[in-house]
C-alpha cells in the first residue's frame, strides 16, 4: 500500500481514540497489527481500512473484556458477537453483585469492631417471611420510590416489624406505598428502619427464589438471611422517614369510591395521548345501573381528552358518593393502579385536591395514595 493511504501511529491513535502504546500493544499481542512497517525507521503505519477494527477494539476493552474475548468477538459473525458481549455483561453484573455484597458484609464487620457496641442481634430478631411474596411486596411498594440527589429517602423502603406483621412503606412525596404481610414466624421484638431501595432491588431474585427468608435489622444493616443462598446485606439510612402516619391520620373523608377492571383501566391510560390524565366520576342511577350518557358523557368512570367535546373513554365502573373530576400525571397514575393486587382496583376519593387511595377491591394490604394535578382544561 503506497505511503500516500497510510497513516502514521500518531494519527492512526488520534482518529481511533487508542494511545499510540496501546497500539503497540495490540499490535504485538496479535489483535490489530499495523499494515505496514517501515524496515529501517521501524514506523508503523495503520491503514484507513483498520479504523472501524480499532474503535470496536477499543470499545470492547472499556467495557473490561479481557484480550481473549476481544479476539472472539472480533472474528465472529454478528450474531454471534452480540452473543458473546452478552455474556460478559451477566458476567461483569455478577461479579460486581458478589463484590458488593462481600464489602458490605467487611463493612458490617469492621463497623462492630470500631463502633459503640449496639443492641445484640438477637434483639433486633426479624420475621420469617416467605420469598416469593416477600420479592413481590419490595417491587411493588418500590415504585413509589425516586432518585433525588439531597433525599436519599425519598428512594428507601421502610420496613416495620411487630408479632403480628411486617410493613414496608417508601414515598417519592407524590405518591405513598405500603404493603402489609403476616409472618411465617412472628419478630421477637418491634423494630424499624430505613433500608436502600437500591440494595432491596439487588436483592430481589435471589429473595424470589427462596421459600423462607428471615430478615433482621442490626445496628449496621439489614440482612436477609436467605437459606441455601449467601445472606444479603443491604445499607440503613440515617435520614429520617417522612411521618406518614401522621398524613395519613389527616386524610378527610372518603366522599366517592370507584371500583373498575384494573386490566381494562390500564389500558385506557395506555392508549391516552397525553402525559396528563383526567378522570370524570359519575355515580350510578337510583337502580345501580349506569344510565344513559348526559351532557358530559356517561355515568360510571370516563378518561377524558383534552378535547372537552369528546367524551373520553367510558369504562364500566361502579360509583358511589359525588360526582367529582381529578386530574393526575401519568407517571403517577398508572403505577399506582398497575401495582394494585387483585382484577378489580378501588379508588377512594377526598376531591379534586386531596390524595387517592388505589387498592385492591377485596385484598387490602397493598395500599397506594397518589397526589392529583390541578385540572388541565386547555384544548
């Protein structure tokens, strides 16, 4: 290849985005050798045809591939590439899993050798609990959860132990979840803390898969004894849990209910065009049967359009109490009714300023409220 469509190292590494080091490295161990070497100057020059190699070279190493994999990688038909990047990454997300859980486990360790001796373990003694209902309950209150840097909270379980139940609660300040389960084996004693919502979602499989799983609140951490499986630790938080008992105790009186097909409603709100959802409560007639549609569409539940003319999508609902309208965002809503345990959801309603309560029309210990939005009204 004449000199003219070539290009020296220097180049070559500043138009890949590999060090003129790595190329030498890449180079001797077989990956990416240059197209040509000078004999007498001992220069390397890399061909225009070599840059889409070295940039897919560099890329794979970014991600921590070791040089064998790169070199599979690169002599495979896409497919079978892909399917090679894809087991690295189970493998990085493993391995990182493990690492975790190791430091935090040395961290747990450490804290009692340093720290101000605490309350024995066995005094913070937890519920039995069983697994797979357990998994389910964290990644359902867990959608009320979010990432804001300053309230590390707002993303946490809280998580309650008496003899009779164990609670989990997490709030984002839009919306509240809780969830009460009944213990295979009852606590020894009441306690509560603040556990990451991270270190839960982490947790959540291996929880799953688990017929029983004990979980115990110590001074440095919250542990899932998991049997036949190494035991999770998850981070406590320091901050302190919004009183949401005391919102709750605050809440005025319910004055509609509504109880719709939750399958049925969540689909409308999938198919609504917009990010703000407004619903129109109409109570049944005297009979208990939806009558016919009146100047604002029928009676029952109606998902409104911005269009004030259109009717909305009518579902079939039972409603009682007053005729009310509410608006909601939809990234508030319908996790609120998705989360709901059961085919039926039940909205109890205070106004259109008030919290929501979603829960199941005949299980009630999965609890979601959820703030409404001022009324968008424009067409």
């Amino acid at each position: 290849m004449p000199h003219s469509e070539l290009m020296p190292i220097g180049l070559f590494a500043r138009r890949t985005g590999l060090t003129p080091s790595a190329l030498r490295f890449y180079a001797d161990s077989g990956l990416l050798p240059p197209a040509e070497v000078d004999p007498v100057s001992g220069y390397r020059y890399y061909g225009a045809d070599q840059a889409a190699r070295a940039t897919s070279l560099r890329q794979l190493r970014e991600i921590a591939m070791p040089l064998t994999a790169v070199q599979a990688v690169l002599g495979a038909e896409p497919a079978e590439a892909s399917r090679l990047i894809d087991e690295h990454v189970a493998k990085v997300l493993r391995d990182a899993a493990a690492v975790r859980r190791k430091a935090a486990s040395v961290k747990a360790s450490l804290a009692s050798l340093t720290g101000v001796p605490g309350p024995p373990v066995a005094a913070l003694k937890g519920p039995v609990l069983k697994g797979p209902v357990l998994a389910d309950a964290i990644e359902q209150v867990l959608t009320a959860t979010a990432c804001e840097p300053g309230m590390p909270v707002l993303g946490a379980l809280r998580v309650e132990a008496t003899r009779e139940a164990v609670t989990l609660t997490a709030t984002d300040r839009y919306r509240l979840s809780t969830r009460t389960l009944v213990p295979a084996e009852a606590a020894a004693t009441a306690w509560a803390v603040t556990v990451d919502g991270d270190g839960l979602r982490a947790a959540v499989a291996d929880i799953r898969r688990s017929a029983l799983v004990r979980v115990e609140a110590t001074p440095h951490g919250f542990w899932l004894r998991i049997a036949d499986r190494e035991d999770r630790h998850c981070r406590l938080l320091s901050e302190e849990f919004p009183d949401h008992r005391l919102m709750l105790a605050a809440l005025p009186e319910v004055t509609s209910r509504v109880t719709v097909s939750k399958e049925l409603f969540l689909r409308a709100l999938a198919e609504h065009p917009d990010e703000r959802i407004t619903l129109r409560m109409t109570p049944h007639g005297p009979h208990g049967l939806n009558e016919p549609h009146g100047p604002h569409g029928p009676h029952g539940l109606n998902v409104l359009t911005r269009d004030e003319e259109h009717p909305g999508v009518p579902l079939t609902a039972t409603v009682t109490g007053r005729d009310l309208r509410i608006s909601f965002e939809l990234t508030t809503l319908y996790p609120a009714v998705s989360t709901a345990i059961g085919p039926d959801v039940m909205l109890d309603l205070r106004g259109a300023d008030e919290p929501v309560t979603f829960r199941s029309a005949d299980r009630g210990d999965l609890t979601t409220l959820a703030m409404p939005v001022k009324p968008d009204r424009s067409g």
